[in-house]
C-alpha cells in the first residue's frame, strides 16, 4: 500500500521541467533528486515527503527520453503518479524502472494539493482520504503487469534469457 | 495494414499485426548518446550477459554536452568509448561526427524498412526514409542492446495529407508546426503519424526529416514517408547493404485522416512555451530577440544552411543578436564550406560552432540569461529549454531565424530578400 500527500500539476509537464537537462551529465539517481522539478516549483524539494504522489492532468512527461525524469522522481520519494495520461517514453521509462503510473481521469478530477491518498497497485485502487473517495485506476495489460511484477525491464530481461524466451 | 503495422509485422515474424496488439520487435539499429548511453551501459552490464546482441547494430554518438563541456561529460565520453571498444561496436567520434539523427542517415546506417529505437526521443526522424524509428529510455536500450528486440504495443496511425503548394520560405518546419498547432503537444500520442499528400511528394529529404523528427513534439511514436524517388536517390548513393521498402495497403486502416490545404500557408513560430502555441509569422508582432540558433537535429541539414546563407549572404547580424549556426555534421559542415556559406555567416557576425546538440537542451553553446529571447530552428520551447527558467524560445524554420537574426526582431524573410 502506497500513501502520502499531493503534488498537483496540470497538463503536459515534461522531462526538461522535471529534471533540467543541465544537469544530465549526472546519472546518479541521489544527486539528480536534489533538482527534481525545480523550474516548474521551486518548493517542491522542500515540500516533498517519502512516500508522496504526483497527480498531473493530461500527457505528463512529454519531451525528452531522459529517463533521469522518473529516476529523480522516484530518488526524491515519490511513489506513484496518476494522471489522466501519459507521454509513451515517459511512461516506458517510469515502468521500465518500477516507479508506478496510474490512469484514472476521476482521481485526477477529485484530487487537489496537500490530500492525502492511498494506492493499493495490486487491486489499481485509487483512495483519497481526504474526501473519503475512491477510484479504480485503469488495469496494465498482463504484458505489462508481467514486467511489473518480475521488478522491472532488467528482472524481465534476465528471465527471459535464462528461460531461452528470446 | 499500414506503414508502420507492416514494418512491425516483418520484424515480428508475423504476416499480420494491428494497432492495440503488444509484440517483440527484433530492432535493426539500438542508437545511444551521451545522456541515454551512460544508465544504458550500466543497466546493460547488470542484466548478466558479456556480449551486446550484435555490435554492429548498436551505435554510440558523442553529441549532447560534446565536445566535453566539463570533466563530468568528458567521463562520460570516456565511459562510452571504452564500452565501444570492448564490444566492438559503432562510435562516433569528434571530429567525424555530428547531431546523431542528422548522422545516421547520412551515414547510411539507417535504411528503409528498419526498426530503430534510439535513447533519443527524436529517433522518430528516421521516418524521413520509411524507417520505423523511436525514442526509448536507457533500461529499454539495454534490454534491447542484450535481446536484439523490444516490446512494443503497435500503434494506432493517423495518416495527414497536405494538399496544394508551398510557398517561399515555407518547409517541412512550418507543415510540422501548422500540423502540432493544430492537434496539440499529445494529438498524436502513442499514435505513429503517416505524412502524405502532393505537398509531401514535393518536398525535399531535408524537409521530410525535420517533420519525421517533430511527430514526437505531438506525442507520437513514429513519423513515417512512404519511400519514393526522393528517397531512393537519397538512400542509393549511402546504403552500405540491402533494404526492404514497405508501403501501405490501399485498404490500410487509419485511427484518423486529417487533411490540409497548404497553399498559401504562411511560415510559422511556436511561441512560448509549447511547440503547438503556434501563430503566423505575420502575427508575431516583431518580438524583439536576443539570439539565433540555426542547427539541431530538425534544422542542422544542408537545405537549412543553405536557405540561411541566401538570407544572410551581403547582411549583418544586428548589433542586439548574437547568431551561432552549428553544422549538424562534419559531412554538412564541409559542403557548406565548399559552397561558401561558412564565409557568408562569418562575415554577417554569426558565430559556426562544431556539430553538436549544445543549446538546443540549454547544455553549452548558446545558454540563455533570465529574460532573454532565442529564435531557434530547434524542436522544443518549454520551460527553460534554453537556459534560464525564465528566458524565451520561440521555434521557426531557418529563413526566418536568418531574416530576424538582421532585423533584431521575429521578421518574415521577405523582408529582407524581395
């Protein structure tokens, strides 16, 4: 079970926001935390707890293929992001590395800064115990589930070598 | 099916797929830089395998902080060549080569009929010549550096088709922003993009490579030309082996078909902060500009020197500009010596860097100071793209970047060349 508090955002946040390209010359997920979102809120860092969610409207992580976008979001301690979509890479990316996305135009909708909400990934159910609301998160195709729950595209690939699936 | 389902479908092994369907697609071409590379090679080494797939078909470019800016990407540089070296596999190196999506095709690496994922997210450019190109994370390069293929869900395609003729100083960037004005940074999400019409028949390589190389600045995942006599001559010429050319079914299903008349399209500038807040150049009000970026993967071409040359050849940058023009390879930066535009630009007062990727990330050579204003021929203006959070870039074709880089202001190219 996920729980923390909100970040808000709106539509299309993309990579260069979350983690400016200035820094890309780093790749260790700790250093590239201490600037995660800084150019779209520059609180963030301060505000920021383990455990937190990120809920965004629509297309969020458009741009760049950085995948230092959901490593610094995932170093900072964000647990999950629910949007009403995604950008494909950013969203390869995020499931690549096991940081959870969630779809769920309702949650979106009925979620504001500063709430509280709890995740359970298993059942894709979305709490908001603030207002006491629930949602269902749309389900991963059992292709995907199957990377998820193997612990990522490096977990999956190796059981796919070893097992002679390539 | 449709161009990118039967480029699927032969690397699939399948004789049918279609759009919703997840596959292993065997990759032609696993492409990596100095941002994607470094996590890629470290993911790579922990999946337990001593070999790459194939070395042949995994291809390294220094381009993004390159050369170095500083110790941390001269590391990484290091990092990459070493790996290069012990796999034997394809680098570039400074000094013979460039922007990697204006590289490889050039280089005759990438061929029609291809897949090609790249740790890039303008490996769509590949579409230019009928290759099914995409941008992936690092952990999806490594995988795909261990496996030879990559799981993918076959997209859904929307097919555009430009009607009519383009005017002067209206190109490829402007029908590739008109097309993101239109349908918004996520109108083509998840989705490959067809470009098609009597337009597109008219329109030249470089052209079709800087709206492949846009498609993602709508969210798609491919932006694919059919192959035709363009193309084949282009490809002949640099293909080191054979290729396969796929066309779509006459019957081919399309999740949309939008369709524009061109003529008489104006050029066009994405104002800030989104490639789709889009206005004809004759509406942008003459915004005053600070610095002009002619270069990148989507404008570093020869076309696009050449058309800034015609603009600036006998002018002078304005006394309120800096220009920089980069070459997007050594290739295109040695025509453009031999055709004297090299000293067309260095006589206007423009700065020629070495091909690189620098400003158009805000990386180095070109960095904006808070407030300041860019004119770009690049592909993004979010949010600090540039520079400093609160500096401005504004996205155009490279006659206008050179028509403004005279005026000082955002100016339309007739301006300046009656």
């Amino acid at each position: 079970m996920l729980k923390g508090k909100v970040h808000k955002y709106g539509a299309d946040v993309n990579t260069d926001v979350i983690i400016p390209a200035r820094y890309l010359n780093i790749y260790d997920p700790v250093e590239l935390a201490k600037h995660c979102m800084e150019d779209i809120d520059e609180d963030f860092l301060k505000r920021v707890e383990p455990g937190d969610i990120v809920v965004a409207t629509t297309n969020f992580g458009c741009g760049s293929s950085r995948e230092h976008a959901p490593m610094a979001l995932k170093a900072v301690g964000i647990s999950c992001v629910i949007a009403r979509s995604f950008a494909r890479i950013f969203f390869r990316n995020a499931i690549n590395i096991g940081l959870p996305l969630l779809e769920s135009d309702e949650a979106v909708d009925n979620t504001e800064a500063g709430d509280i909400v709890e995740v359970d990934l298993s059942k894709g159910e979305i709490k908001n115990v603030t207002r006491n609301l629930t949602f269902t998160a749309s389900p991963y195709p059992d292709f995907m589930a199957e990377i998820i729950s193997s612990g990522g595209l490096i977990e999956y690939t190796k059981k796919r070598l070893t097992s002679g699936r390539v | 099916m449709n161009l990118a389902e039967k480029i699927l479908a032969a690397h699939t092994g399948r004789k049918r797929v279609s759009a919703g369907e997840f596959v292993n697609a065997k990759v032609d071409i696993v492409l990596g830089n100095d941002i994607t590379a470094p996590i890629a090679i470290k993911e790579f080494q922990k999946i337990g395998v001593s070999r790459v797939f194939d070395p042949r078909k995994i291809v390294m470019v220094l381009d993004h902080f390159m050369p170095t800016r500083d110790i941390a990407s001269a590391e990484i540089g290091k990092m990459m060549r070493e790996f290069c070296r012990e796999q034997d596999s394809v680098f570039f190196e400074i000094g013979k080569a460039g922007i990697e999506h204006v590289l490889l095709p050039e280089q005759g690496i990438v061929l029609p009929g291809q897949v090609v994922i790249g740790g890039d997210s303008h490996t769509c450019t590949y579409g230019a010549v009928g290759a099914f190109g995409t941008g992936v994370g690092s952990t999806d390069m490594a995988a795909a550096m261990a496996t030879g293929d990559l799981w993918m869900k076959v997209p859904p395609t929307v097919k555009f088709v430009y009607h009519g003729n383009l005017g002067r100083w209206v190109s490829g960037k402007d029908l590739i922003l008109h097309t993101i004005g239109d349908i918004g940074v996520d109108g083509a999400l998840y989705s490959a993009m067809e470009f098609t019409g009597e337009a597109i028949d008219a329109l030249p390589m470089d052209g079709r490579f800087t709206m492949a190389n846009m498609a993602i600045e709508a969210g798609g995942k491919a932006g694919l030309f059919r192959v035709d006599n363009r193309t084949q001559l282009y490809i002949k010429s640099k293909a080191k082996g054979p290729y396969n050319v796929y066309e779509p079914d006459p019957d081919a299903e399309y999740a949309r078909v939008i369709e524009y008349d061109v003529t008489g399209l104006e050029p066009q500038v994405a104002f800030p902060h989104s490639p789709a807040n889009v206005r004809p150049v004759s509406q942008a009000g003459g915004v005053e500009i600070n610095q002009t970026i002619i270069g990148s993967c989507t404008n570093g071409r020869h076309d696009d020197l050449r058309i800034a040359a015609q603009i600036l050849k006998g002018k002078k940058v304005h006394p309120n500009v800096r220009c920089i023009i980069i070459p997007g390879s050594q290739q295109v930066y040695a025509d453009a010596l031999k055709e004297g535009f090299i000293e067309i630009f260095i006589e206007a007062g423009a700065a020629v860097s070495t091909p690189t990727c620098g400003p158009c990330f805000g990386g180095h050579t070109g960095v904006l100071a808070s407030g300041e204003r860019c004119i770009s021929t690049t592909n993004r203006n979010f949010v600090g793209r540039m520079g400093h959070p609160k500096s401005e870039v504004y996205l155009a074709n490279p006659a206008v970047a050179a028509a403004s880089t005279v005026t000082g202001r955002i100016t339309h190219p007739d301006e300046i060349v009656k």
